[in-house]
C-alpha cells in the first residue's frame, strides 16, 4: 500500500514536471515567431521607453514597420467595415489591446505574442470611419488601383478582383510561428467584431523551407538590403549610411512633409503589393543565358548571369564584392553583405559613373538603391527608401512545373512575394523607386561608353509602362566581357496581382483618434 502510493506520487511529479516543461516549451521557444537566417543584420534589443531620435516610440510603432522581412508565417486579412460605430468601439475596447508594438517582438522582449498582430487602414478606410484629416500623402488619398499605370503595371487586368477599386478598409497582419497560432487569432479578432467587417480577401505567406528561409522565390537571400535606421539600428553595419527615421515614421526627426494631424505621428504608409513570381521561367531563362567568362566552369556561368540580373548570389554575398563566384560566408556575414557602394577607389582609374563590369546599372539591386552611382550616399537625409516587411507566398516549385519550364496556372499553385514596404512619404519612396528607377529604362543615365545605348528597365520587376504583358524588355551591362551587350527578356518573370496603400496608425491612435 505504501509503495503504490510512493509511486503514484512520483509519477504524479514526474508528470507535472512535465507539463511544466511543456508549458514553458510553448511560452518562449514555440513563440518566436521571426526567422534568423545567416546573413540578416542583428535586430536591436527590446527597450523601456523612448529611443534616442525624438518620434521614435517603440512602444507606440506596430511591431511590423521597422523589424523587415522576418516573419516565420503572416496572413494578410483584407476587410471592409460595415457598421462604423461598433467598429470603432471595439477597437477601442478589444482589438487595440491585440496590437503588438516595436519592443515586443524585438530580442530580449518578455512579452512575445504567440501571434502578433498589426492593423492598417486605407483612405477609404479612414473616411467610413469618419476620420477627414489630410495625411498629406496624395497616393495614400487616391489609392493603388486609379494609378495603377504609374506603377508600370499593364493596367489591371491580372490584378486580384478585390484589389480593382476601393472597397479595401484596412488590413490586418497577423504573424506566427504556426498558421494554428494564426487562425485562431483571427477568429478572436472576427468574433470581437462580428458583422460589423466583411473579408474582402487573405493572403498567406510563410518563409521559405529549410535552407531557402529567407531566400525569395528565385532562390535569393531576400531583405539584407533594408536601410539602417537612426536611432532604431545598433549603428555597427559599416555600410550603407543609416537613415533618418522620420523618412519611415511620420513625425519623428527627417520626415519632411508638413501639416500632418499630431494623432498620426508614430505611423507610417504601408505600401502592399501581391508579386507573381514565375520561378520555371525564370530559372529557365537563367539556363539558356550562360555567360563567357574564361575559368569558369557552364554552371559557373549560368549563375553568374543570374547573380547579375539580380546584383547578389543566391547566398546575399553582392557581385559588387564577389565579381564572378558566390561566396556564402560573405552572403551570411552582415557585417560585410553590406558594405559596398559600387564605388572602388581601390582600383586605380575606376569611374563608377561608367564602369560596369562589376555590377550592372540594369541590376535589380543597383536599380533599387543605385548607392555611389548617383554620387555618395550622405545617410540621414537621402530620400527613396524603404523599408520592406514582406514574404514569401504559395507552396515551393512542383516537380512537373519544373520539369515542364511552366508555372502551373492552378491558383492553389501560385507563388511570390506578399510586397510590404514601410515608409513616411510614399510618392519619394516607393513610388518614386518603382516609376523612376525600376521602370525607367534610361536610370541611371548618362552613362559614358554605352552611348545610344539604354541601361533598361529592371530585368526582375521593371517594365515599361504603358505596355502589354510580356512586351519585349532590353537591358545591358548583364555581360561583363561586353558591357554594351543587350538582352532582350521576351516574358515577364514578376507579375503585379495589385495592392493597396494603407496608412499603419500609431497604436494610440487606434485607442485614441480612430475609436471617437
Ligand atoms: C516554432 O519555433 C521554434 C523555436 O524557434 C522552432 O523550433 C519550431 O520549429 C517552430 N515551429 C514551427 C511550426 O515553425
Ligand atoms: C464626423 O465627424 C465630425 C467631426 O469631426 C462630426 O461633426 C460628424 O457628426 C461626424 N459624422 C458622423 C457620421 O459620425
Ligand atoms: C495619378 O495619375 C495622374 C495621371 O497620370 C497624375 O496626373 C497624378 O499626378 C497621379 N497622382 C499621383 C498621386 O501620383
Ligand atoms: C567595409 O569596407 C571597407 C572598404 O570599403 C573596409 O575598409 C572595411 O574593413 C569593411 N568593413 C568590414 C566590417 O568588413
Ligand atoms: C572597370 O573595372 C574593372 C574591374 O575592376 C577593371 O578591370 C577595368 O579595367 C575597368 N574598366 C575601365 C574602362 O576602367
Ligand atoms: C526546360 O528548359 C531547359 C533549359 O532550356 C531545357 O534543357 C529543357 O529541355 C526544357 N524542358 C522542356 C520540357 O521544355
Ligand atoms: C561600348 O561602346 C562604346 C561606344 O561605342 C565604346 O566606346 C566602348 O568601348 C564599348 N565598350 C565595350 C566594353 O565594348
Ligand atoms: C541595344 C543597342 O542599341 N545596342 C547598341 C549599343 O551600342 C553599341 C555600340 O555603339 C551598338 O553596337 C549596339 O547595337
């Protein structure tokens, strides 16, 4: 009798042990809901507090805007609101109480959600929630879809039918470690707010499997490039300079755009864009292109030309610094995937201003953010930056998609990106990136030796606006023997399935401003 209950009691505390084990498993490690690949710059520590930059609250900024791409799992929940007043009563009683701010989910933080949740609102969002103030943002006002063209997009024929228009309110953005963890918020959040939302549309995205988390579709290390921001960074990336964090953050020091409503200060405009990627196609377009550079080897030169329409390896180590072979402790090293300007003063002579053969003007990386090309970069006060938040979308590439060179056109089987990119003036930032240098097959020019010649649009994401689908693009420089070289890419590889703008409000204002 005394032996069985001896071990009915050791086994009891065996057992709760265990679940304690257990419980504490699914508060801390099941909870880390951001990947932490080789190569991405370290994300600062969570903070008590202000920052050093005036405007830089991180515990009023949602957790989404600042952090980058390095989300394990996210869905985007689009909805429109249908009865304004229960709306905003329950965002003033529960579901600001949901939003996850900057210093939870930084490392260090005590406080990490399961799911964290962020929220955002269109123009027309605003207006259903009678919230009249001018953010001074004319492309936030006019939405996505008026423009559409201004985006180089072929009109709007591929986009997704929920995206033609303007009946998107908002947005939320709910991120995880499970898609259970997901789900199950969502259905918190739908059951807080009842009919007074309809769904318009989701999204789902999750990073890559394995080896490729981080990579985009194409199999590149996707989002090294974010710029430092003052006051956020930790400052100890050499290169690029950081920016001023008021060109992300309305109202904190460099945001430059007047008669903003005090309310949104801590905000920023959250640019989405639904990305097609036609990997088959891609990859066989990059086969078919092998390069000729003496010493390498056929596969050797197939990846070089890929790394130069793209201006990294698919490790993250830059062309710029790794001229003719990846080099994957430079593409996992932060401190070094970085550190270049396309400028070599080293090398006697070398005009940056002419010089190509390191990496192209056409490379997507050196399109997007051309550093020295345009001169040196002097750090808080350039404009055209961003900061991109998004990820991966769709199941991995098919065995029969790939053998067949052809995405399959099964929507269950589509792919991309899920585009998010943050910032305080959306027409200097990302429509100013996208209109003038992407899309712009004369960026950056004049470039001496290539004269008659155009650089071309960005051979991943640049078209020429105005035309149809797949209408044929040229672009040089890809070539290193012969920089003057074209390539004419006959098919598109990245298709706008369209997007919204929305505006990501302070978290006090959700309580605040948008309940009243
Ligand atoms: C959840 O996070 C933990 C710790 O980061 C990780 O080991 C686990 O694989 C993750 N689970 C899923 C489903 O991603
Ligand atoms: C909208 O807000 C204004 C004040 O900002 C107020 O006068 C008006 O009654 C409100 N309208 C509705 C429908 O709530
Ligand atoms: C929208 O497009 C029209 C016509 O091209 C242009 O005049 C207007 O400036 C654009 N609006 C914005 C906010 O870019
Ligand atoms: C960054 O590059 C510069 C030269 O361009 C070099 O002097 C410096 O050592 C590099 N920093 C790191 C951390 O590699
Ligand atoms: C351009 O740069 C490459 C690589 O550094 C160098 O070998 C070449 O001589 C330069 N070309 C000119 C015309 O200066
Ligand atoms: C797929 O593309 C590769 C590279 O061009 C080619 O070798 C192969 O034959 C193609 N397969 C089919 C089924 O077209
Ligand atoms: C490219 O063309 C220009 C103008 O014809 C010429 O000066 C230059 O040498 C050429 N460059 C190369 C690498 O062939
Ligand atoms: C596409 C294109 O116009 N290529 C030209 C670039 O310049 C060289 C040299 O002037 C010409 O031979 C190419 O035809």
């Amino acid at each position: 009798m005394k032996l069985f209950s001896l071990s009915i009691l050791i086994s009891l505390v065996v057992h709760s042990t265990l679940a304690a084990h257990e419980i504490k498993r699914q508060t801390s490690s099941d909870s880390d809901l951001l990947i932490n690949p080789p190569g991405f710059p370290k994300l600062p520590s969570a903070t008590t507090g202000q920052r050093i930059a005036p405007g830089l609250n991180l515990n009023d900024i949602q957790g989404d805007v600042l952090i980058g791409m390095r989300k394990k799992k996210e869905l985007f929940f689009f909805f429109s609101i249908k009865d304004a007043a229960k709306f905003k009563s329950k965002l003033g009683s529960d579901i600001h109480s949901l939003i996850t701010n900057t210093n939870q989910i930084l490392p260090g933080s005590k406080n990490i959600p399961h799911t964290a949740v962020n929220i955002a609102f269109s123009k027309t969002g605003l207006d259903a929630l009678n919230i009249t103030d001018n953010l001074q943002d004319d492309n936030f006002n006019i939405g996505q879809f008026k423009n559409a063209t201004d985006l180089g997009d072929a009109g709007t024929g591929n986009w997704v039918p929920a995206f033609k228009g303007t009946n998107i309110h908002g947005v939320f953005l709910l991120a995880a470690n499970r898609t259970q963890f997901i789900d199950s918020k969502l259905a918190d959040i739908q059951q807080i707010l009842g009919d007074s939302i309809t769904e318009n549309y989701r999204l789902s995205g999750a990073a890559r499997p394995g080896n490729e988390e981080g990579h985009e579709h194409f199999g590149y290390l996707d989002g090294v490039s974010n710029p430092a921001v003052q006051g956020f960074d930790d400052g100890t990336r050499p290169q690029p300079p950081a920016i001023a964090p008021g060109r992300f953050i309305v109202g904190a020091s460099g945001d430059t755009v007047a008669n903003r409503p005090a309310w949104a200060t801590g905000g920023s405009f959250l640019v989405f864009r639904q990305l097609q990627q036609k990997v088959p196609e891609f990859n066989k377009f990059v086969e078919d292109h092998p390069l000729n550079v003496p010493g390498l080897s056929q596969q050797e030169n197939t990846d070089l030309f890929g790394a130069r329409l793209i201006g990294r390896w698919k490790s993250g180590a830059p062309i710029d610094l790794a001229p003719l072979r990846d080099d994957p402790a430079l593409g996992a090293d932060s401190q070094r995937n970085n550190n270049f300007t396309y400028d070599h003063p080293e090398i006697p002579g070398f005009d940056v201003k002419s010089n190509q053969t390191l990496c192209p003007y056409s490379a997507h990386l050196r399109k997007t953010r051309p550093r020295a090309t345009l001169g040196a970069e002097t750090g808080p006060g350039d404009d055209h930056h961003i900061i991109r938040a998004g990820i991966p979308y769709g199941p991995e590439v098919t065995r029969a998609e790939s053998a067949s060179n052809k995405s399959s056109t099964n929507p269950s089987l589509e792919r991309g990106l899920a585009f998010v990119a943050y910032q305080s003036n959306i027409d200097t930032a990302f429509k100013f990136i996208q209109h003038s240098w992407i899309d712009n097959a004369q960026f950056p020019s004049p470039i001496a030796g290539i004269t008659g010649n155009t650089t071309g649009v960005d051979p991943i994401i640049g078209r020429n606006a105005g035309t149809v689908t797949d209408a044929p693009r040229v672009i040089t420089g890809t070539d290193p023997l012969n920089t003057n070289k074209s390539f004419t890419l006959n098919s598109e590889f990245v298709i706008s399935r369209g997007g919204e703008y929305f505006f990501s409000p302070p978290i006090s204002a959700l309580s605040g401003k948008l309940a009243a």
